[in-house]
C-alpha cells in the first residue's frame, strides 16, 4: 500500500527576519523584527503531531548548520570561528545574515520528488533544489542532499540526485513549484511543473520581481526522474501573480490526488493550463477555481489560502490546512463555506497557529515535502525520522532545551549562537539515527 509522507522541516535555532527574501512579501515586511525560534519549532512540531492524530504519515528533517561559517570562509573571513563571525558580522552585515538563514525549513524547496509507480525504473528519485535566485537558499542543497540520502540511503529503492548546474538557467525551487495528481498515491500519476521564465528569456516575464524557476530545470528533472512524457505537464506560471508576491507556484495553487485548488490568476494561459491538466488527467480532474472577485490576489497571498495543505484522509476524503490568517479573513472564510458546500472532495478545513513562519512568508505546503512510498519503501527509510508520540515528545524537550526564546538579527552575531546550534543538531541527529550529515560532524 502507498502513502503520502509529509516530510517537514524542524525549525532551525537560527530562525530570524532578516528580510532576505526579495519577492515575499512576508518576508520584506517583517524584515529587522525579532523572531521566537523556540516558538516557530514549537509551532511547526504541533502541525506534525495534528496531521499524524489525523491518520497521516508524518516525518521530520532536521535543519542546517547555521552559521554557515564554511562559507564564510570561502569568501574570505579567516581565523577562529569567533573570529569569522565577528569580522563578517561587522564588515559584510547582509552577507552574514544570508549564512544564518534558517529558511531550510521550509522544505517544500528542499527537492522535487517521483514516487516509484511513475519512474522508469520503479525507484523513488529525489532531486535536490538548487535554488540558485537567493543566495543564502543556495546554500542548502549540499547539506540536503547528505540529509536525504542518509534517510533514503537504500540505492535499489531511491534514487538520490544532486542539485542540478547552479546557474540561473538551471533555476530550480523543488517542489513548490510541483503537483503530482493521482486516483491514489499507488497509482500512475501525472506530474505538473509550473515555471516562471524560459531560460533563453523569450516569452512573458515578471517585471517587479524574479521569476525563479526556469522550464529547463523542469524537463531536466522529468528527464532525471524517468518520466512518461505523456504524464508530464509544463504550465507556465502567470507573471502579474509573481509580481504581486507569488512567488512560487505553492502561493496561488495547491493539488492532491484528482483535485487542484487554484486561484483564477494562477498560469498565465488559463484555458491552455486546464485543457492541458484535463488531457493527461482524464475526466476524474476536479478543478476547484477561486475567482479575483471572490479572493483577490493580494489577500490570497496576505492570507496564504493557497499555501494550505490539501490532504487525503483515511477515510478517502480530502481536507484542507490552512494557516490561522485564514480564518480571520471574511473573504477566504466565504470562499472556503463556498467550497465545502459544493460538490468535490474537500469536506473539510482545519486552522493552524503557524504565526512566526508565516511572518517570514512559509505557510502549511512551505513547511512540508510530500513523499509517497509504499510499505516496504518506508521500512526501508531511517526509522528515526518518522513522527510518532514518543518522538514528539522528544523533540518538543529537544527544542525547549537548546533554543532560544527571543532572537534579533543583532543577536546572530553572538559566536554562542554557532555553539549552541552544533550542540542541538549533534544531538538531533542521534536522536533521529542519522549519523554524521553535518560539516562540523564531518570535519
């Protein structure tokens, strides 16, 4: 039997707002005020626990090392670790704040993923993201990588890619930018990659703010995984959207199973998009359409309404979890009793405090990478990872033992910070079973 394993991302004991995200507007507008790492972790442990009570398979992926003082050596600080924090704090502030990101926990960037029934080969292959557009995103994929294959580290099972070329024309943003619809997760499905610009630069483009992902790293990781070209749909993503803050597809549209919850504005050829959806899906496709009228797209993005999590429960009926600023949004609130009412298969919402992750601009899809393995796939990953109450627990003492309360962007230059980040990730990782994956471990 197979399932969806919504993998999310542990908060790291970096998590700030540093504002370093050009084109969220979360991201922009909160730049500078002062984060609860503790908090965020604390929030993003109870969405896991609250979807594993729903009878859904969860896991966790740890976050990165941060300060990332190996790249800051790179570029030129030297002497002690103290040292490169100082100096790179003082000398190159904005570069310094990019090495202590904490937005690897958002993990729907951390890789694109086909699940054994749809590959040529009947593995599951993971490609990690490179996410070359933000600097201090592109520095994840090397640590991820590590990170996936010491949880998927069976080669006759998974397949494990690299991030592809770092270079804009390979632009590659994981699968926030990917939909993969299916009768059931068991079944061949049909992969969706949305992107926001041709590599060559023809054709419509943002003019406000980066469009990041490029149809090239799309057809490169459809070739990488194997997949039937006559399954895989390329959707170009509407540019006026990008330019209002949307800027991965996961902002403005959100599938699962036979259904895709969009907002009008989504792709930029609409009618084209869905004929093209409808023509590898077959009739059993549910589009559920949001009009500009109903939501426009400055308060789908100030609410995040597309930014929820569309779930398969057990029963077979699909929910929909959406962050808490949803709920006090009488626009999205009428939407969502409209949608309920209707005839599909969402017959439920569900409301989570995500607070400190939605001021830097990560919702409920940003927080999570869905994996569908079926039974012997997830015997054959590290154990450690997977959430139950025991491991809840667990983490929730690891978190309120090793993180702060209260952090400003001033505070990352505290060289504590770096200690007490390599002491919470060493003890993590033997929590989780996972050995060795970070720099500092592996030096």
């Amino acid at each position: 039997m197979h399932h969806e394993v919504n993998f999310d991302g542990l908060v790291g004991p970096t998590h700030n707002y540093a504002g370093l995200s050009f084109g969220n507007v979360a991201s922009q507008s909160n730049a500078a005020s002062a984060s609860s790492p503790r908090a965020a972790a604390l929030q993003g442990l109870a969405k896991m626990r609250r979807l594993a009570g729903l009878g859904l398979k969860q896991a966790v992926l740890p976050p990165q090392e941060r300060p990332d003082v190996a790249t800051l050596r790179r570029l030129g600080f030297g002497g002690s670790d103290a040292a490169v924090i100082a100096a790179a704090s003082r000398q190159a502030p904005a570069l310094f704040q990019a090495c202590c990101s904490a937005s690897s926990m958002w993990t729907a960037n951390a890789a694109t993923i086909a699940p054994s029934p749809d590959t040529a080969d009947g593995r599951v292959h993971f490609t990690t993201a490179n996410l070359v557009d933000r600097f201090h995103r592109s520095l994840e994929h090397p640590t991820t990588t590590r990170v996936l294959r010491a949880i998927f580290r069976d080669e006759r099972r998974f397949a494990v890619h690299p991030a592809l070329p770092a270079h804009a024309h390979f632009g590659d943003e994981g699968a926030a930018n990917h939909t993969r619809l299916a009768p059931q997760h068991g079944a061949p499905g049909v992969h969706v990659f949305v992107y926001g610009r041709r590599a060559g630069g023809d054709g419509p483009a943002p003019s406000r703010y980066p469009a990041r992902q490029t149809l090239e790293a799309c057809t490169a990781v459809a070739r990488l995984h194997g997949l039937d070209p006559a399954r895989s749909v390329f959707i170009q993503q509407n540019p006026a959207v990008i330019d209002a803050g949307v800027f991965h597809n996961d902002v403005i549209a959100v599938g699962n199973g036979q259904v895709l919850f969009a907002h009008e504005q989504a792709f930029l050829d609409r009618d084209a998009a869905h004929a093209a959806l409808r023509a590898a899906c077959g009739e059993g496709l549910t589009i559920v359409e949001v009009g500009s009228d109903e939501v426009p797209v400055a308060e789908a993005v100030r609410s995040y309404l597309f930014n929820s999590q569309l779930l398969t429960l057990p029963d077979g009926r699909m929910a929909l979890l959406l962050p808490g600023e949803c709920e006090t949004s009488a626009p999205v609130r009428a939407c969502l009793e409209r949608v309920l009412a209707a005839d599909n298969p969402i017959v439920q919402v569900e409301f989570a405090n995500l607070r400190e992750s939605m001021r830097n601009g990560g919702g409920p899809a940003c927080l999570r990478l869905r994996v569908v393995l079926e039974d012997a796939e997830i015997a054959a990953a590290a154990p450690g990872v997977f959430l139950d109450e025991a491991l809840y627990a667990r983490l929730v003492a690891w978190v309120e033992k090793h993180y702060r309360d209260r952090l400003g962007v001033a505070d990352l230059a505290d060289p504590a910070l770096l200690d007490e980040c390599r002491r919470a990730l060493d003890e993590l990782t033997a929590l989780l079973g996972l050995g060795a994956v970070y720099p500092f471990q592996l030096a």
